[in-house]
C-alpha cells in the first residue's frame, strides 16, 4: 500500500508514516483545508471534557515574520550552546540526528515563508503562569497529534515545534491573546518539500512490558 495518498491510507498507515515535515513550500493552503484540521483536532479529548483548546492560524505574513523571530531565538539558544546536539543517541545514529538538526535550522530559515502556523493553546479561565501553562498541556497534545495525522492524511507537511513559544507574553502580543491563554505547541503546515516516509522508533518490547516493569 502507498504511503503517499491519503486515500488508500487507513489510521496505522497515517501514524506509522507521519514523520516530522518541516520543509515546507511556500504555496498557499486553503482555508478550508486548515479548517478542517483544527476540526480532526477538536475531536481529541480533554481533561474533565473542558474542551479548552484554542486554536489560532496564523497566515497573515507580518504575524508569521514575527513567530518565526521568536522561533528563531529559541533555536539559536537551543543549537548554539549545545554543540552535543548532534551527536547521535543509542536509537539515532550522529548521521540522522545531523540531517535532523539540518531540517530544523531550514525551518528557522524559511519560518516566514511557509503559509500556515497553527498555535495550538489553551484557555486556562484565570491568569496561567509559563510553568503552570506546561503542566497543564495534556488537554492539548491530544488535538495536537489528531491535527499532525488529519495533515497527513491531506497529503500536508507538519510538525510540532515549541521553541518558539518560550516566552509566552511576546506569543500572546504577537497573537493578541488575554493572559488566560497560553501558547503549547506552533505547528507549520504547508505542502512538503521532502519526501514522506515511516518514522524510527524503538522496538515496542523495549518500551513496553505488561504488570509490572521489570528490567
Ligand atoms: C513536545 C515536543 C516538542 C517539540 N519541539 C520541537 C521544536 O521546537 N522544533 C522542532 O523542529 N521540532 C520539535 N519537535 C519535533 C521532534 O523533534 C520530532 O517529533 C522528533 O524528532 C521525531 O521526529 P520524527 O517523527 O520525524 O521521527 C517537538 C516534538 C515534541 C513532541
């Protein structure tokens, strides 16, 4: 079965083939299209069913420039202290992890010129302080992972990125967003540049044991 179109697709092959996408072309994407990817993402489920996730699609290029310089800073504070960064891991090669590292400085590069950035937040009903926004982000990485499989499902490219988003009163001045709100995960979306393919993970009875966890 072709993991490239959508239609001959079932759910496992979406998941098993749903790798980070982060080059990304400049066309513009339909409205519609991204409508219909924040709706697969309001399927996911909440705590408690609040259904608090908010979400902003920001095409607009003066607010893209201006995510793309936040998520600049992140990176560059990320990458450049950190030389180890690509250095490879027992289950990433140093090879991959380069090309990984690559894509990444190619999305800060390009951040501004790809068309659709969805900042998937969340409406916490009283001020939220940086720290208790992450604490609480369970309610939206559920609507996050539906919103990176309905994408690539439409044959779209996307990945979820948060080194943009450290300094949530500069994303809620870009975004205009009351303090209640904050800002967990910024996902670029646009038509892919690079190729599909399945994603790497772990054999299953490394992270998995049934009852109890022993070694
Ligand atoms: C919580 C979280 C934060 C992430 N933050 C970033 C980010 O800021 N920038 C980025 O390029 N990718 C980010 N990613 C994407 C991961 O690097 C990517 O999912 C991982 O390398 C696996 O990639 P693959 O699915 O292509 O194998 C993040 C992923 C998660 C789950």
């Amino acid at each position: 079965m072709s993991s490239e179109t959508s239609n001959e697709m079932n759910v496992f092959d979406v998941m098993y083939n749903c790798r980070a996408m982060r080059r990304l072309d400049s066309k513009e994407v339909p409205q519609e299209t991204l409508t219909k990817l924040v709706d697969a993402a309001n399927q996911a489920p909440s705590g408690s069913n609040m259904q608090n996730g908010r979400w902003i699609i920001a095409t607009d290029p003066a607010v893209r420039q201006k995510l793309a310089d936040l998520n600049r800073q992140g990176v560059e504070a990320y990458i450049q202290p950190d030389t180890s960064v690509a250095e490879g891991l027992p289950h990433q090669s140093a090879g991959k992890r380069q090309r990984m590292l690559d894509s990444v400085l190619w999305q800060m590069e390009h951040m501004h010129e790809i068309p659709a950035l969805v900042i998937a937040c969340l409406e916490y009903g009283q001020k939220v302080s940086d720290a208790d926004a992450q604490r609480g982000g369970g309610s939206i990485w559920p609507g996050v992972q539906n919103l990176l499989l309905a994408a690539r499902a439409h044959g779209l490219g996307a990945a979820p990125t948060t080194l943009g988003l450290q300094n949530q009163d500069a994303v809620r001045s870009v975004l205009n967003m009351p303090d209640t709100m904050a800002a967990l995960c910024l996902i670029p979306v646009g038509y892919p540049l690079g190729k599909f393919g399945t994603v790497t993970r772990k054999p299953v009875g490394e992270i998995l044991r049934f009852n109890t966890w022993d070694a």
